[in-house]
C-alpha cells in the first residue's frame, strides 16, 4: 500500500483455503482485514469506498508510527 510503508499485504482467495474464512470469520467477499500487533484493527467488507479506507487506515497507522516520521 503506497504511503504506508510499514504494511505488509497478503492476497488469499477464500475458495482455495475455506478454512482461513471459518477462522476469520469471513461471510462475504471481498473482505479486507488490518492486523497491527497480532489483533484486528479494521474490517471492510463488500463494497468498500477506497477514499474512507484510506483514511481509516492513515488514522490507525499514525497511531502506531507517528513517532517515526
């Protein structure tokens, strides 16, 4: 993700791993998860609004990195 160098992304398609769903307890796709720290910090399902999701995002991550900048 461009502006975000401290986040790493993965990519799984659910019907390839159905397990991975069940424990994330995904219900519908597409599904974005944020992790920080090993907890879930942010999920957007469906129809997600790029814009909002960005700023989410920067909120969440000026919070964990502000002080690197």
């Amino acid at each position: 993700m461009t502006g975000f160098p401290h986040i790493q992304t993965r990519q799984v398609n659910a019907e390839e791993i159905p397990e991975l769903s069940g424990f994330l307890s995904i219900f519908t796709v597409p599904v974005l998860i944020l992790f920080a720290d090993g907890k879930e910090m942010m999920r957007e399902a469906r129809f997600v609004h790029v814009e909002e999701f960005k700023e989410k995002i920067r909120k969440i991550y000026e919070g964990f990195y502000s002080s690197d900048q």
